[in-house]
C-alpha cells in the first residue's frame, strides 16, 4: 500500500504501445474510473470536425485541457481512478504533481513500452488499418514521430511514485496478470 492517500493510476507511453487496452483491463479489474486523452480527442472531432495534422495537434491539447479538468473533478472526491495518455515529462510532470499535493494524492506510474522497430512498425500498420480514427491524421505525420517511436518508450513524469514497466512487445505473451499483482500491493 502507497499510503492512505487515494491513488492516480497514470498508464502512458508513446502511441501503439498498447496503453488504452492495458488501461482499460485494469481499469476493470479494480473496477475504477478512467479518463483516456486519446476519447476526449475523438469527441472533440466527432462534435468540431477534424481536418489535418496541425488541427489534431491542436485538439490534443485541447484533449489534455478536458482531461486535467475531469481529473479535478474526479480528484475532488478523492476516489482512485486511473488516466490514460501519452504524457511526456516536460508537459505533463508539473500538471500531475500539482493535482497530486492539492488532492492530496498518491500515484503509481505504468509505463508502456515496445521494442522500438517493431512500434514503428505497429504504429505505422495500425495507421493503415482504417481501425483508427481518421481525425489523428496518423499516415501524414510518419516522419514526424519516428524518432519518437523508434526509441520504444517514454520517461516517467517526474514525480515521487513507483513506476511499473509494461513491455508490450511480444503481442502474444502479454503480462496482464504481472500489473494487476503489482497494483494489489499498491492500492
């Protein structure tokens, strides 16, 4: 147990690394709120439109505005609850600590990471797919993101909790089971 403060489970990393499924199954398994940046995105161009890379850059910050709002709400009532999104430490560590010491809030990172050829790859083929939505303009920005992609995982925000590492490489031998033992102990 982290404490007796309520906990933020914070699942990110870089897209296609399997965060939104593996948040959902823990969400499930605790039977605990989630709010996805990624469905915040896809309602904002369900209800605004989308067009290009540059509009959807502009809804995803829009997405984590909508995001740390909610998450404030949810704070407030001081339940655990988990978020889900590709949080980079330069953007988003100061956002999620301050909510940390105004809620009163423990956190527990989960870090989702691949083998950075095979997420170029993933990303590239799940962009193709016709799976996702069209407003993320993911075939137009391959270039852009490369770099990203091709290192295979994000840092940690830069906050004084435990960090569980999830390697989704091997699509076949996923470790569920591993998490939800690590978060028992935690929660």
């Amino acid at each position: 147990m982290l404490s007796n403060k309520p906990i933020l489970i914070i699942v990110s990393g870089p897209p296609s690394t399997g965060k939104t499924t593996l948040a959902k199954a823990v969400a499930q398994k605790f039977n605990l709120p989630l709010i996805t940046k990624d469905s915040l995105k896809e309602i904002l161009f369900d209800t605004i439109g989308w067009k290009d890379r540059s509009w959807s850059k502009r809804l995803g910050k829009s997405s984590f505005a909508l995001l740390h709002y909610i998450l404030d709400s949810f704070m407030a009532t001081a339940q655990p609850l988990i978020i889900e999104g590709n949080f980079k430490s330069e953007f988003e560590s100061l956002e999620i600590k301050n909510r940390l010491q105004k809620f009163n809030y423990s956190a527990v990172q989960i870090m989702c990471q691949t083998d950075g050829q095979i997420l170029f790859q993933r990303f590239k083929d799940r962009s193709e797919s016709g799976q996702r939505h069209p407003g993320h303009c993911d075939t137009g920005n391959y270039d852009e993101l490369k770099p990203d992609l091709l290192k295979g995982k994000y840092e940690p925000l830069d906050l004084n909790s435990p960090v569980i590492i999830f390697d989704s490489t091997n699509l076949e031998h996923l470790d569920y089971q591993s998490i939800f033992d690590q978060l028992s102990l935690l929660l």
